[in-house]
C-alpha cells in the first residue's frame, strides 16, 4: 500500500516529498523551512522551484564555431584569472566573452573542475541557485573524496523569488572542504539583474575559502564591490578594450574563413570594427559570400549592412523608446556632448541616459577625462543608415542644429562641418569669416579638411562671406585669378550702398586682396609694390580695429600679411626689399606658430638669395624650409616648391647640372611650381639654362615657350634674358638684342645680358656704354657683377694690357670664389678657358674653379643666431645631458630650459635633440 505522502505547495507548484524523509535525504533542516532536496518531474528529470525541470544545456559548456581563433594571450590570462577568486569578463555584445571562456575550458589551464551555468532573464533567486547548486552536483559527482555529501548536505530553494541564507552558508561549507579548487562559470549574469542574486554571491565569495574560484561573464559590471575587491587584489578583469581582436588575430580568422587578404585589408578591416569579434564574424561571412574580400572592406555600406541586423536587434531594439530616439538623433556625430545630446532632441536627460548606455556596454565609450562619449564605429554607421531610411529629412535639421551649438561652444571647425552636411552654406561661410578662419585656411598644414568642406559650397550661394570663402579655397589651390574673381564679387556686396559689413568680413577680404595680386593689372605702368604696400598697410589697419585677443588667437594673419608683402616684393624683382621683408616675416612669433608660411616664406627666401647669388645663405635656407615642412607633415598638396628650386639654381651655378636636374624635379611636382608665375618663370628659365649647359641648344628654347603670358614686368625680364643666352648659343645675336629691347623692364640682369649680346656681336663699345653705370654699383646680383668682370675682362683682350686683362679676371674669380660661383665662367665661352689656361693663366690661385662640385656648404648662416643660453643648452645637449640635469647646471628652472630647447629646435629647423646636435655641429657652433 502507499506510504503517506507530506504536500508541500509553493507558489502553485505541488511537490510530493516522502512523509518520512530525513534531513539529509532532504527534509526541512534546522533553520532551512525553504531548502528541499530536488523536485523530480514525471521524467525522472530534476525541478526548480516553479516546478519547472531544469535544462541540461544550460550546464553544458558552449561549442566552439566554425573558423575559432584560439587567442593564447587571453587563455593565459583567464589561468592567471582563476589563481584568485574572482575572474570578470565584461564587454558588449559580441564581443567573445563566452567563446573565450568556453574555449578556455577545453585548451586553457584551469585549477581544478570547471562546473558552467548559461543564465537566462528569467532566473530568479530561487531558480538561480537552484542552477548552481546542481552544476555543481553534476559537476563533482566523482570527484567526492570522503563523506562531503555537497548536494545532500544542502539541499535546494524552495522559494523561486528568494533563497534562504542557510542553503548559501551550507554551500560555503561544502565549497570550503573541497579538496582541490573547482572553477564556477556563471555565463551572462548580466541576464540576472535581481540584486539578491549579486547579494548572494558577495556573501559566497567572502566566506567560500580559497577553493572556490568564480568567473563572470557579463555585458556590465555585476553589482558587487569591485572596488573593494581591486583594492584587496580579488578581481581580475577582463574588459572589452582587451577582448578586441588584433590584426594578426584578425587575419588568422578570415583564413578560418577561406579568405586571404592582404595586409591592408586586414588592417582596414580591423580598424573600422575595432576589433569587435561578432562584426568581424559577420564581415567574414559577407565577404566570403561577395567573392571580394578587398572590395567589401573599401566599401562602408557593405561592412555596416553585415552587422546591421546584429546591431539593430541586439542593441537598438533592446533599448525603450525614448531612448532608441536618442541614438538615432545623435547618430549624426562623430562625438556626443549630453548638452548637444538634449539640444537634438528636446530632452533633459540625455546625461542619464548616456550614461546607462555606457555603464551596459551598448556600443558607447567614455571619452576620458570629459563629458563626451563616442559610438562604435560600425554602430554609429547603422544607427546613421538606421535614421535616414527611418525619419528622411530630418538628418540636415539635425546637422544644422548641432552647427549652431557648436558655434556657440566656441568649436568652430566642428559647426563648419554640420553646417556643410545640412547645406546651410550661408551660415557657415558668415560664421567662417566671423571667427577668421581664412588665415587658417592658408596658414595651418592640418585645414585640408576646411578646403574640401567649402569646396562642395554651390558657386550661387548670396553673400559676401560664401565669396569670401571661395576665394580662399582658391587661392589655397594656388589659383589666384580664381580667387581675384570672387573677391570682385565679395567687394559688390560688402561695399554697395547701405551694406555694414563686419570688421572681420572687410579684413578677410583685404588679406585676400594682398595675398593674391597681381597689383600690375589695377596699376598700370607701376612694378604693384607700392600698391602691395598700400594694402600690407590697410590689413595692419584693419587688424588694430578688431579687439586684441581676437588677433592674438589669430597670429597667422600677421604672418600672411608679412608674407604677401614680400612675395610682392619679389615678384617685381626687387631682391634686396624682398630678401629683407622675408627675413622679417620668419623672424615674428607669428610665423613661429604657422608652419605653413615660415616654410612658405624660408622657400621664396631660399629663392631670392640664390637669384642673387648668395648661395650658402641660400641653400641653407632652403634645406630649413624642406626641415619645416618635414617636421610639421605638410602635405604634398600645401608644400612650396621654392626651396627646392632654390637648391637646384644653387647646385646649377655651380657647375653641378646633375645636382640641379635632381632637385628640379621635387620642385616640379608640387602645385605652387606650377602655378605661381614666379616659380614658373624661374623654373623654366634654369631648364633653359640646363639645356645649354648639356648642349642641346635645339630644346632649351622649350620651356620658354611652354609659358603663357605674364603682367609681371620682372618675370618678363627674366624670361627675356634667358631667350637672349639661346640665341647667342646659336649664334644669333640680332635675335639676341631684339629679344631684350623688347624687354618691358630695365634691370641690372638685362642691362647685362644686352651688354654680352652687343659684345657678341662686336659691339664692344656700346656694351661697355650699357655696363657702365652699374659697373662697380652694389646694386647688381653676384652672377651680373661677375658677368660685368667678364665682359670687361673679354673686351681687353685684343688690344689691351694683359696685365688689366689679368686684373680684371682676377676680380671676377675673387668675387665668385666665396660662393663658388662657376656658371658665368661656363658660360663666357671659348676665350676664357683659353685664358685660364694660358701658363701666366690664374688656374693656379683658383684651383676651386675646376674642381668637382661639393654639396657641403662653408659658411651656413641662421635666419635668427642663437642666443646665449641657447648656445650652452645646445653645448648640453652635445653632452648626453637629460633636461633636468641641464637645468641644474645652468641654474635654471625645467620650463626655462624646456623654452631655449624650443627655440634653438626653432631657429636650427630641427625637431630632436641628435638633430640639433648635428645640426649645430654643421654651423659650427659646437
């Protein structure tokens, strides 16, 4: 007959427990009403406290997918995990956290038996340790040494929504005599947002012993004292930043996969998932279906269409509503401020809410040490994608209030960029000008970003500051008729009857207006310099009548008006105005802070010297202006290519025609070569010269021709003087004369060059005529003065004292020899070399004149000397010495030696300490 039966109802469930069960085959213990021994089903099969069986697969350890990659680094670190009591694997959505630890199980070390539980949202108190308690009866079920009795002993909760604290203090001392370490994993606790479950656990921890060895996987940090546990060296963590996946690991998954990109694509790859183990995955099997791997990498749409679902459905869906609104809204931003975040959406909360996203691991980072935050990269391009298929029409309102914000926290850069992407040109062109940032435009090595920006803007947008803007871009493209174009019409609406411009809309425009000449044109009959002066002079005025912080954040505007004057100067050939005013430009604090036009101005410094035929001075300028450039990264696009033009008439009036190819090309390659008619003219002048110099006098006429027209009276000049040496090459000295009588200016270097022509042609008296008011004068460059020797030298020979002819040739190698200054010898012609050679012939004194050229430069001398404490820094520095150890020989403090250290790096164009050292030693100042 049957035995009478005890009920026992909970919660609904009905458990039928033998009437006469004792406490250790699980009736109630002593102080545990709720704790049973486990329920069993019809089946045989294990209950929890709903009455519901339990499943066996929430106690089997994960399978390991397809194209796994055992990462070594993080095995080993979840062994030394598991030394201590409790290992934390926290990170987003999938991030790994499971297939790591689950692949730890099968190839890691651990200490002892590892006991898993998959947790679920609906894990209550009750059915949670329920759970835990059997992991671990399946677990150890032979591994008891000895009476333990660990589940008998006991026992499991009655209560789904609560467990009894006797059942945890039973399992602490069940764990406690164990004899080896077990390892529980406890998958997903983030799933069991039930505080009492996080209670229970601390308790198990604290009074579990040392056997018991706990590891988490979780989205968010578990509500436990973490902080206590890091300060007693308890917790070891795991976080996402460390589940990210490397390039390698990377690269060793998609060949899991059947792919095998390159280097790049991998890196690409990487890059744009940041390492995120699930969108790897998933681009992984994307590209494998598209059947081009490198193709889908370049392509944004094709990586953010693979994880969308994922992200949607993981992430966005998960979220309420408010807050799904609010992702959406914000996608339009590279960064998220709280107070940008309510100004997008109307709300008050959005702190609050970032702040729960980003404590969940949902995609959203901290920005150190700030307010911000940012997405991940793939999940802002979805949200993006997410918000334009969703709500069209709202992304421009969005960007165009954001602009406004930005404008109004002083992020100018960032209010250009959302004004451009909602279209409100006007807006950001007015707020463009507003803040100045037209220098920057022309001045900063990094503002590439603001030229393609306003390249985009529509030519038709109203306005003065849209005109204004569009001709900076243009005039940053080196493309000043361009920029000349929209200043007329930006002078239309700034100056028309009832117009008010801004102080700042006039002085941009007046800055334009000198930067981009040419003033010949507005001028007729004058060189422009005194009309460039007149506008250096206006933006100096206009610079007074802004407040002075606003042109102490600016100094770039000092330095381009600086800039602009000496180019001028230039341009209309007055070299010694010109070398001066560019000195003065490098010189200002100004041009200290604008990479960009301190390598502008040292090139065309570079270029005025060498012109001149002050060689060393200008070599060495011209290598400090490639050093600049160098040092602050200046893109291709913005490079000058004076410098190099520069080095190679330095190298070509020194015989060295190879040297001087070599470094015409650099210079030919970058835009402002191409474009500005000074460089052009000199650069097709010395290819000219070249041709001659090699002989092939067919071609030197070549890229003369290749020239347009110019206004420039100088550059004329220039170009006329070089048609008239090929036409005396080939002997054609009608030609030679007619070329330069045709010549719209009358400079030393064609006064001279008319003067060879007519000596040429037997004209000897009317060449010394011409020669003879500047014969002796300091005006002339170095090459003319030596030309000037030349001709009178030549024109003693047949009749005059050999002795005078003597002296005069002596003259003119003395004046050449402290610059090497070989070319006018080269090109003089026959006669010469026959008087070189002759047994009374100089050759003997003057050795240098045949000698192979030498690139090392005698005598390089610095744009600005070294002061005095600069100088024993840099004796220092040739030391070995560290910067504190410099400061307390000199008796200074760091920051002091920190500043001569920047100056001296300054002044030298260097950038590292060994440099300086190197450098000073080439100037000889060490």
């Amino acid at each position: 007959m049957c035995r009478p039966r005890a009920i026992h109802r909970h919660l609904g469930v009905v458990r039928i427990l033998p009437a006469r069960a004792t406490a250790a085959e699980g009736g109630e213990n002593e102080g545990g009403e709720n704790t049973v021994v486990p329920s069993f089903g019809a089946a045989g099969a294990p209950l929890d406290p709903s009455g519901d069986p339990l499943l066996a697969a929430k106690f089997s350890v994960p399978a390991v997918a397809r194209g796994f990659v055992r990462r070594k680094r993080l095995l080993d670190r979840l062994t030394d995990g598991t030394s201590g009591p409790l290992t934390l694997v926290t990170g987003p959505a999938g991030a790994g956290k499971t297939t790591l630890v689950s692949s730890w199980t099968r190839w890691g070390k651990a200490p002892g038996p590892v006991v898993w539980v998959t947790l679920d949202s609906g894990d209550t108190p009750g059915v949670f340790w329920t759970y835990v308690v059997d992991a671990f009866r399946r677990g150890l079920a032979g591994f008891q040494r000895g009476p333990i009795g660990l589940t008998g002993d006991i026992g499991t909760p009655v209560s789904a929504g609560s467990v009894d604290h006797s059942l945890l203090v039973r399992l602490c001392s069940a764990l406690e005599r164990l004899p080896e370490p077990v390892v529980l994993v406890l998958d997903g606790l983030d799933k069991v947002p039930d505080r009492e479950v996080a209670s229970g656990l601390e308790f198990v921890l604290d009074h579990a012993g040392p056997r018991l060895r706990l590891v988490l996987t979780s989205r968010v940090d578990p509500p436990l004292p973490l902080h206590r546990y890091r300060t007693e060296d308890r917790v070891y963590e795991i976080r996402g930043g460390d589940l990210a996946f490397t390039p390698h690991e990377a690269a060793v998954l998609l060949r899991g996969h059947g792919l095998v990109p390159g280097a790049e694509t991998v890196g690409a790859l990487t890059g744009r998932t940041e390492g995120w183990a699930a969108g790897l995955r998933l681009c992984a099997l994307a590209m494998r279906e598209s059947g081009d791997a490198d193709g889908f990498v370049r392509s944004f749409s094709a990586s953010e269409h693979a994880v969308a679902d994922y992200l949607l459905a993981e992430i966005l869906d998960a979220q309420p509503a408010a807050t799904r609104e609010l992702l959406l809204r914000v996608s339009i931003l590279d960064r998220v401020h709280p107070d940008l975040a309510n100004a997008l959406t109307g709300r008050e909360d959005a702190e609050l809410i970032l702040t729960r996203l980003t404590r969940a691991n949902a995609f959203v980072e901290p920005i150190a040490d700030t307010r911000w935050c940012r997405f991940h990269t793939l999940f802002a391009e979805v949200l993006h994608a997410h918000l334009r298929s969703r709500r069209p029409g709202l992304e421009p309102r969005l960007h165009r209030r954001a602009a406004r914000w930005f404008t109004d926290a002083g992020q100018i850069t960032d209010a250009l960029a959302h004004a451009a992407a909602g279209g409100d040109w006007r807006y950001g062109a007015t707020v463009a000008v507003q803040h100045l940032m037209v220098g920057r435009l022309l001045a900063d090595p990094g503002a590439e970003g603001l030229d393609r920006l306003f390249s985009r803007m529509p030519p038709d947008v109203p306005g003065a500051e849209p005109a204004l803007i569009a001709g900076a871009c243009d005039l940053s493209r080196h493309d000043s008729a361009g920029c000349r174009a929209h200043l007329a019409r930006a002078e239309h609406h700034l100056y028309r009857r009832g117009a008010r411009p801004t102080p700042e809309a006039r002085l941009t425009h007046a800055l334009l207006r000198l930067l981009s000449g040419p003033y010949e044109q507005r001028h007729t009959g004058a060189d422009g310099t005194a009309a460039a002066e007149e506008a250096a002079q206006h933006v100096g005025e206009l610079m007074g009548r802004l407040p002075p912080f606003r042109i102490k954040e600016h100094p770039e505007i000092e330095a381009l008006r600086h800039h602009g004057l000496a180019c001028a100067l230039l341009k209309s050939g007055r070299l010694d105005d010109a070398r001066t005013a560019f000195a003065e430009a490098v010189r200002t604090r100004a041009a200290e802070v604008t990479p960009l036009v301190r390598h502008q101005c040292l090139g065309r410094l570079a270029l005025a010297e060498a012109i001149g035929g002050a060689l060393t001075v200008a070599a060495d300028h011209a290598r400090c202006s490639l050093g600049v450039a160098d040092q602050h990264r200046i893109s291709e696009s913005r490079r000058s290519g004076a410098g190099h033009l520069a080095l190679a008439i330095v190298a070509f009036e020194r015989g060295d025609v190879r040297a001087a190819i070599h470094h015409l090309d650099p210079a030919e390659a970058l835009p402002d070569t191409r474009d500005d008619p000074m460089l052009m003219t000199e650069t097709a002048v010395l290819w000219s010269r070249v041709e001659l110099a090699r002989g092939r006098r067919s071609g030197a006429l070549g890229p003369l021709d290749a020239l347009g027209p110019t206004p420039l009276p100088w550059p004329a000049e220039r170009r006329a003087v070089a048609r008239s040496a090929v036409a005396l090459a080939r002997g054609d000295h009608a030609t030679a004369i007619s070329v330069l009588d045709g010549a719209a200016s009358g400079g030393p270097s064609r006064t001279v060059a008319l003067a060879l022509a007519h000596l040429s042609a037997g004209h000897t008296e009317a060449a010394l005529r011409l020669v003879a008011p500047i014969d002796g004068s300091p005006g002339p460059p170095l090459p003319d003065r030596v030309r000037i020797l030349l001709l009178r030298t030549h024109a003693t020979m047949p009749d005059g004292d050999p002795a005078v002819t003597r002296a005069l040739l002596a003259q003119a190698l003395d004046a050449a020899r402290p610059e090497q200054l070989r070319q006018p010898f080269t090109e003089a012609g026959p006669w010469l070399r026959h008087l070189l050679h002759r047994p009374d012939g100089p050759l003997g004194v003057h050795a240098w004149l045949t000698a192979r050229p030498s690139d090392r430069q005698d005598d390089p001398i610095l744009i600005e000397p070294l002061s005095g404490r600069e100088r024993e820094v840099l004796a220092h520095l040739e030391q070995m010495m560290s910067t504190d150890e410099i400061a307390a020989a000199l008796h200074l403090s760091v920051n002091t030696v920190k500043t001569h250290l920047r100056g001296l790096y300054r002044k030298l164009c260097v950038s590292r300490r060994r440099e300086a050292v190197e450098r000073g030693r080439e100037l000889r100042l060490l």
